[in-house]
C-alpha cells in the first residue's frame, strides 16, 4: 500500500509535470536568437505611437512604477510609487509622485519650474524656458531632474528613443490593464528597454520596462500606465505653485 508521504510526493510530482506541460503549451514560443538590426514593424508602430502622443494638446494619465535597486551583496530590491500627471502643450505640466522613497509634486507654468515635498516642508522655483521641451532640457542638463515620464513628452520623442537603438523587433501581442497591445523590444549598447502599444486609433503606450545592461545583474525599472485622458478639464492654478505657510524654500543644486 502506498504510504500517505509516498502519495504526497508522487502528487507533487505530477502537479509539477502538469504545470510544465502547460506551460509549455501556453507560453509563447519565442525563438532564442533574434535577427540583428531594427524590424521596420517595430520600428513603424513605436514612431506612430510617438506621433499620436505628439499631437495631443492636452492630456493626463495615472501610472504605477517600480525601481530595482542593486544592493552590495548583489541581492536586489524593489521600490514602487504611483505618478499622476497632466500636460497642456506648449508650455505646461504638473506630475505628482509618491511612493515608497519619494513624495514630490512638479509643476511648470511656461515661466517657471516648482518643485514641492509635502511631507518635508520644502520648496525649490527657479525660472525656466518656455516650452515644455526646452524645459525638459533646462531640468535634466541644469539641475539634474527628470521629469515623470520626461522623454515620451517631447514633440520629437520617436527620435529620442531610437537614438542609438541597435536591434529592435516584435515581440508579439499581449494585455495590459485590459487593454491588447503591441509588445516591442529595443537594444542600445547600455540598455534593453521593452514598450507595450494600445491597438487601435489610439496607440498610446501603455507599459515600459528597461533593462540597464552595465550594472551589476541588471535591475529594471518598470511603468505601467493604468489610465489615460485625451480630453481632461484643468483646474485653473494646477501647473502654478503657491506655497503653503510651513513651507521652506529652498535653492536647487545646479550640476
């Protein structure tokens, strides 16, 4: 008769087996080894995603993210925060950040560009170029700060992306929250990064995931983009700052 241990294992095993087989069956057999250079389709898909963002006025999205942070022992760890944003073209944008090491508001109204820690009581403003882009320049060249979402809000964002892009194809086809997209993957000589495409007459991005290849076992960090809206209302003020009464400011720390 067979022991009670003896069926237990025997069900382990075939629990084990069966999920194998169904994996097998399920998972998308991709080949292990992809042609070099940039497949026109994915090349194709991710320029007229770039192109339908760029023509949008107005626009606001919700995202969840998660950063990989690689400790000295090699073990990593992970870090999540939820962004809201809003951007009105030409010249304005606000984003909201917290999470589990930030909580920052961002705002740019054409004039000028405000950083707010609420839960620190500190401030910074400093004048800023007129345009959203010149301004993404100005933030990141000047004083070191990236913008949520920074390189997909530029006019000429396809470029951006593809610039020193070696390799690229399509992945296949997947769902990200409910919604069947396109799945691309793209190659840099320092970095692999992944974008998932809404079908559709609105091929706006719905996930990202990007690999950085020359740090130690590779950490990622991943967005995911639970909501967009083509067509929202502003709040009059929303892209302004006006300090609360306990709040400090502060200067920015130019490079």
């Amino acid at each position: 008769m067979m022991r009670m241990t003896d069926f237990r294992r025997c069900a382990a095993r075939l629990t084990t087996a069966l999920a194998l087989v169904l994996a097998s069956a399920t998972l998308p057999q991709l080949a292990f080894g992809q042609p070099a250079g940039i497949d026109p389709q994915a090349e194709k898909a991710l320029e007229a995603s770039m192109a339908f963002l760029g023509r949008q006025k107005q626009f606001s999205a919700d995202t969840r993210s998660t950063i990989e942070v690689v400790l000295t022992s090699g073990q990593k760890v992970q870090f999540d925060s939820a962004v809201t944003f809003a951007v009105q073209r030409p010249n304005k944008l606000y984003a909201k950040r917290v999470g589990d090491l930030i909580d920052q508001a961002f705002y740019y109204d054409g004039k000028s560009l405000m950083l707010h820690n609420p839960s620190q009581r500190y401030y910074a403003a400093v004048a800023a170029p007129g345009t959203l882009e010149e301004m993404l320049d100005f933030a990141r060249e000047k004083l070191d700060i990236v913008a949520p979402g920074g390189d997909f809000l530029y006019r000429n964002a396809f470029e951006i992306l593809m610039k020193d892009v070696t390799d690229g194809f399509v992945v296949g086809r997947g769902i990200v929250e409910g919604a069947l997209c396109n799945h691309l993957a793209f190659r840099s000589p320092h970095v692999d990064w992944q974008i998932w495409i809404q079908e559709g007459r609105q091929p706006l991005p719905r996930k990202i995931v990007i690999t950085t290849r020359d740090i130690v076992n590779a950490p990622q960090f991943s967005v995911v983009i639970t909501r967009w809206n083509l067509a929202p209302t502003f709040n009059e003020g929303l892209f302004t700052f006006k300090p609360p009464k306990d709040a400090k400011k502060v200067d920015f720390l130019p490079l």
